[in-house]
C-alpha cells in the first residue's frame, strides 16, 4: 500500500477494510465523523496502528476536543509568567533569579477501578511534568473528592487513594504539604483525584518539550515499556470507567521513579538535551508527535529499539503503552555518550530509538518494515474543535428548596457542622504523607496555604488548592469565580503574593449540553476573576465524562494557585496567638445561607443560589489584608468559607486552645433563620484577622478609606466559644467539646477504635 507521502506502509493487525469497520475504529475512541477526517488527512485508509495513534491523540483526554475553544479565552499572560500552557508545566518568576514550575492533573477514572495504582501514579505523572521543565519538585498537594463515607466502597476508595498518594509521594521523597479532601453523595461512584505539584528552578534555565534540530538522536529513558495501561487516554475520556478494565490503569514505582528524577535533572544539567517529555497519556504517541509539533518539525522512530518487559509486543502496544517512569528525551548530536554517562550513573536504560526530521511527519519502523505515515499537524494541531450545544436549566437548580426550621440549639449545629467530613480535622488524611521531608515546608497541612522554602532560602512559595463543586453546580459561572478568588484569599491569608494558577476542570459528559454550559459558564467565572485578581492560568488539565450509572459529578473546577513570601515575618498562622487580641472581621457582611453546606445538610440538596461574590471587593479585602501582613499588624488570618462564620472562629480556637467572644451580628438578632444565616452563611471576599486591641481603631480607618466593610466582632481569650449578639449569647461551646468533635469525626467514619482515634487526636 502507498501513502501520500510516498513510502510503502505495512498494515499491523487488522485490515485497513477490518479497521474502515464501523465497530472497530468506534473502539479505539474515533466517531464516524473523526475517522472520515482521518481518512482526509491521509489520502488513504489507515492501518490499524495510525487509527490508534488518531483514536488517543484524538481523546478528549489529549486533545481537549470539547474544551479547547473555551480554555482559549483564559487571561495566560503576565510580567511574572515566564512559560504559559502548552508546555508540561506553567512556569513562574518568583523574584531574586529563581523560577516556579507547577501544574494540577486529573487520575479520576484510574482511580475508580483500581484506586491505589490510580493515586499513586496520578502522582508520578505530575511530578514528572514538573521535573521535565528543569525544576525539582519541592511539593505535592492534592484535591479530593468522594462520596458518603457511610457507604462501604467509598470508604475503601478513599483510603487507598490517600495511601496510593502517600506511598509514591513518601517513596520519591516530595513532602505533600497540602489540598483538600471534600465529601458528597455525588461522587460515590466517580472519585475525583487531583494531583499537584510545584517544583523549582533558576529562571533562566527552562527546559521545554520540542524535538528540534534535523537528525539529533531519540532516546527512550528510564523503565521498560509493558502492556500496562494501553488505551489509557481514550479510557479516561470515556463514560462510565468501572465498566472498564483494570488493566487501563498504570502500575507505578516510585523508586524507580526517583532514580528518572534524579537522573534527568543530571541529565538537564549538561547542557546536550534539546528537549525533554514525560510518556503520560497516550504514551510514547503522545511525546513524539507534541515535541515534534511544537518543533514543527518531525520524527522517526524504530519501535524493535524500545525496550520492552513483555515479549512479542507489537508496535501498536508499544506505541500506546502508558507504562510509568518513562522518559523521550532529544539530545544534540555528540551528546549521546554523555547522556549514556548519566543513565548507567542511575542504573537507567538509555535506548536510542529514532532521530528529529524536518518533513512534518511520524513515521515508525518495526523491524524494517514502515508500520505508520503520519502528519504530526494532522495527529496534534488538526485534532477536532467542537462547539457543542449548550442548554441552561430553566430554573437554577438549588431554586425553591425550602429550607426546614433551625435547630432550637445552634451550638449543636456547630458541631454537627464541625463534625461533617468536609470540615473536619484532616489529620486521618494528611498523617499518612511525609510532609517534611528535605526540611524545606515552613507550612505544611492544616493552614490556609502550605509554604515551603526555596533553595536558597530568601523567599517562600505559597501555595493552595481549592474547590467547590456545590457552588458551581449551583451557579456555574460564579461558582468558578469563587473557586479562584479562594484559592487566591488562602495564600493571602497564609502571608503570600498571589501570582498564578493553575487548574483541573472536573465535569461530566460534554455530549450534554447541560454539562457543556457548565463548563462554558465555569471557565468565564474563572476567567473574570482571574483578571480581577491579576493571577493568570499558566497550565492546567480537564477531566470529562466523569459520570456513573448516567449520574453526572458536580461540575468541579479546582484551582492550584501559588504565590510568593517575600519575607519570613509575612508568614501568617491561622490560628488565635495571644489573649486579649481584637477579631477583626474585613469585608462585607452577609448572612445569607445560600449555597452553604448547613442548608444542604438541612434540606437534604445544594440550595439556593452560590454565595455572593463581588471580583472588586475581593481583590480590595485581598490588597488590604496583605498590605496590613506585610506591615506587621496581623497575629493571624483565616478567611471564612464553607461552614461560614462560625466555623471559621471555631477552627481559629482549636490549634492553640484560645477563646473568643465575638458579637457575630451588628444588631441583635431574633429570629432563627437570621441568626443561622449569620453563623453559617458562605458569602465570599470575607477574612478574621486577630490584631492587637491598640491597633483595631487604626485598621477599621485605614479599611473605610480603602472602601473596604470592616468591624470588631470581639476579643481572644478563656476557654469557649462565645457567639452571639449584643443582648445574648447565640451559643457558648468550651473549647475542649469543640476540638474533641472535630478531631475524632473523621476517624470514627473510618471504623478506628476508639483508642486509635484518640492517638489520632
């Protein structure tokens, strides 16, 4: 058979007349209509191997077909962006010649059919990304979801999928210095496991993903390639994954992987790699053809070359492999007995398996016989853009959900807020990671951000990872705006400049056009206050048809943000300090309960409508909190969120045992609704601050002339919780029952003995 770029192409498994059967190419992930586009793009039929190579880089998992025309409109640049998204991870400059590289991706589908493999490598996966770039990883954080924890397969979904993240993350020796780990019926069958990571580099030495220079050699580096995880891009893009096979899923070695860390970073460090990608998704399909088509340019490779733990696989497995702890490296020519130098140094296979073309086209060889002819436009940049339909409801979803009468003793509803999974005491989660290791986290689980330090100890990197499902199922195009101005409000809060983010969309099946506004709506709230807070997207991820049984996920935009710490007194806990301090309470009050967990529990549904949110008072409450850390008036900071007010305060008493009064109402209050709205309302663009009493007078000034809403709620000290107005107390809780409530409700739904629990304490 002739292509029409002129060299014979011998068809590997089935016919191309078997592989033209409607049934056949369907099951390699390409409708009807993309496998018309690539029979166009080639003059001719495609074996079975070139339908492969189209059906993964074709995924909505690698080409972002259902997403891309909507992530375009992200705001991705800015003074301190050095690499935005296309490259494996955004790169930031952080000031004194150092640079941040970090990236947030999705292993949801993985997760749900074998939930450790899934985690862990989910893990592996966006370290290397990080450490393509030339940076070393300095942190892990993670964002999870899961259903209720009364059900019995959640429970053991969530438990493996904290120990998949903690086995790799402690193995390789990354400290997982923060995220979050959310709760909702929602996800029961469909968990969602967002992994990120931050690593660090000199500003100057960025490396990037591009296969230039006609004729420099290919290498293959790091493990064996196996038949684990094949069709592992189209899987992740498909409905329904426990359907699926296990064998999809990829099977990690996080030893292994430190050695490919180490050893590319030596690599990087000479000076010879032209380019550098990790096989993730789609395997070595997806780095040969993305790092020639960012060269524009092409490559050649001899598939009998890759070393392979299997025998008799054929270059259809090889090619779509997703085996773990690879990387394809390109290096200038006369580089390649310096690069084999490092690899034996890590105890490395180090296979060269093809060189860098200039015709524009992949072409593969197995043993002497050309098995495909690709264009790499064709496989990457021609990849479909679809504008699919999108349907509003016709009402919004949480509307008329009456909200029952409120208990008669709002203390108890505190604590069965502080008891609820999503707010509880995480220390279950985050003991399982080693969060200190290399002595680098000045911050680490359980603050508002996780600080850790740079190489040279100058500065700080703040960094969170925040989501809220609820909110944007509720109003999607508010509910992504919120999702960045908290991420941003968290670092603020923890003494850190805000500068970049990046993001995992999470959503359900795009061929909905329910779904589909969502996802139009959420990525327009982002970007809205991504440009009102000044943080552009510089990387990112979108994970789709995350459904089960017909059920979509909520739609859940999670947003890494990181920041810089100019200097070490900026560092701010969140917790009370001293006796005697003033409580603050910076921006506008709203005692509304829409959106917030308290009605949900109540009413049994999200309700309502998301929380307010106003882009210009929250970039104003942000300003001027920083500006009062950076001066030296803030003792401590928390921003109010889930949970509202109350919880807030309360999780601000528990760490140091210390007290509050606070008149959380300006003028009393008599009625029940009221008053819950005022405990447990989730209005945004709010931050306590505690201050020195000598102080607040001088503050509350300086917050009116920055047109900012402000007030003292109360003082610190003794040992209870005292919330109220100013005729009477709303609640009066003693720290002790406070803290105890929190700190074993996690453990308990996990089945701990009670001993255990307490240890956990």
């Amino acid at each position: 058979m002739q292509t029409n770029h002129g060299a014979p192409v011998t068809a590997q498994g089935p016919t191309p007349e078997e592989v033209q059967a409607r049934r056949l190419y369907r099951e390699l992930g390409l409708t009807d209509d993309e496998y018309d586009r690539v029979v166009a793009a080639l003059g001719r039929l495609p074996n079975f191997l070139e339908a492969g190579l189209f059906g993964v880089l074709w995924s909505e998992h690698c080409s972002y077909k259902s997403s891309r025309v909507h992530l375009a409109t992200f705001p991705t640049r800015g003074p301190q962006v050095l690499q935005g998204p296309g490259e494996n991870a955004g790169v930031v400059d952080v000031g004194g010649g150092w640079a941040v590289a970090f990236k947030i991706e999705s292993h949801n589908h993985p997760s749900a059919v074998e939930p450790y493999q899934g985690a862990a490598t989910g893990v592996g996966g966006i370290l290397r990304d990080v450490f393509t770039m030339g940076a070393r990883p300095i942190a892990l954080l993670n964002s999870l979801r899961f259903g209720d924890l009364s059900d019995e397969h959640t429970r053991y979904l969530f438990a493996q999928v904290v120990a998949g993240i903690g086995g790799y993350g402690n193995c390789i020796g990354v400290p997982t210095v923060g995220g979050e780990t959310v709760f909702d019926p929602v996800y029961t069958r469909n968990p969602l496991v967002n992994a990120m990571c931050v690593g660090v580099l000199r500003a100057d030495r960025i490396v990037r993903g591009v296969a230039a220079g006609t004729g420099n050699p290919v290498f293959v580096m790091g493990a064996r390639t196996g038949r684990d995880g094949i069709h592992g891009a189209t899987f992740a893009s498909a409905q329904d994954p426990q359907a699926k096979e296990r064998s999809a899923v990829q099977v990690g070695d996080p030893f292994f992987g430190k050695l490919l860390l180490e050893a590319t970073l030596e690599l990087l460090a000479e000076g010879r790699v032209v380019g550098v990608q990790d096989m993730g998704a789609a395997g070595l399909t997806s780095s040969a053809a993305e790092m020639a088509s960012r060269a524009g340019g092409g490559m050649e490779l001899f598939l009998e070359r890759v070393p392979v733990r299997e025998a008799g696989m054929t270059p259809y497995e090889i090619m779509l492999s997703e085996s773990q702890e690879r990387m394809l490296v390109v290096v200038e020519r006369g580089g390649e007995a310096a690069a084999r130098a490092v690899a034996r140094k890590w105890g490395l296979d180090l296979a060269e398996i093809g060189r860098v073309t200039d015709d524009g086209c992949l072409r593969l060889w197995f043993h002497g016989e050309q098995v495909a002819d690709v264009p790499v436009r064709a496989l990457v940049d021609e990849a479909p853009r679809y504008q699919r339909p999108q349907q509003p409801p016709v009402q919004p979803p949480g509307a008329g959900v009456p909200l029952p009468p409120p208990e008669a003793d709002l203390g108890e509803a505190l604590l069965n807020l502080l008891s609820h999974p999503n707010l509880a005491d995480k220390r279950w989660v985050y003991r399982q990671y080693d969060w200190s290791v290399r002595a680098a986290t000045y911050v680490g689980p359980g603050a508002d951000a996780a600080v850790v330090r740079l190489p040279d100890g100058s500065r700080g990197v703040a960094m969170s990872a925040d989501g809220n499902g609820r909110y944007t199922y509720l109003n999607p195009r508010r509910g992504g705006a919120i999702a960045v101005a908290e991420a941003a409000r968290n670092v603020v809060c923890a003494g850190g400049k805000p500068l970049a983010l990046t993001n995992c969309l999470n959503f359900g099946n795009p061929e909905k056009p329910a779904v589909m506004y969502q996802l139009a709506e959420a990525i327009a709230g982002m970007s809205e206050a991504c440009l009102a807070l000044a943080t552009p997207v510089v990387s990112g991820n979108v994970s789709l048809y995350n459904e089960s049984g017909g059920m979509d996920i909520y739609p859940t935009p999670v947003v890494g943000m990181v920041g810089v710490v100019e200097d070490w007194a900026h560092v701010t806990p969140n917790a009370f300090r001293q006796a005697g301090s003033a409580v603050l309470l910076v921006g506008p009050e709203d005692p509304a309960l829409d959106g917030s967990l308290y009605w949900q529990l109540r009413a049994g549904r999200a309700a309502g409508d998301a929380p307010s949110l106003d882009l210009t008072m929250e970039r104003r409450v942000q300003d001027l909190v920083r500006s009062w850390i950076v001066e030296g008036r803030v003792r401590a900071a928390h921003d109010v969120s889930e949970g509202g007010l109350a919880v807030a305060l309360a999780e601000m008493c528990i760490p140091m045992g210390m007290g509050v009064r606070a008149q959380v109402a300006a003028a009393p209050v008599a009625d029940g609704v009221a008053r819950a709205g005022w405990l447990f309302g989730e209005g945004q663009s709010r931050i306590l601050v505690e201050v020195e009493q000598a102080a607040a007078a001088e503050l509350l000034a300086a917050a009116a002339a920055a047109g900012v809403p402000a007030r003292v709620l109360g003082s610190t000290g003794g040992d209870r919780l005292w919330l109220g107005d100013s005729t009477q107390a709303w609640l009066d809780i003693p720290l002790p029952r406070l803290a105890d409530t929190w700190r074993k409700a996690l453990p308990q739904r996990m089945r701990r003995e009670e001993g255990e629990a307490d240890a956990v304490s």
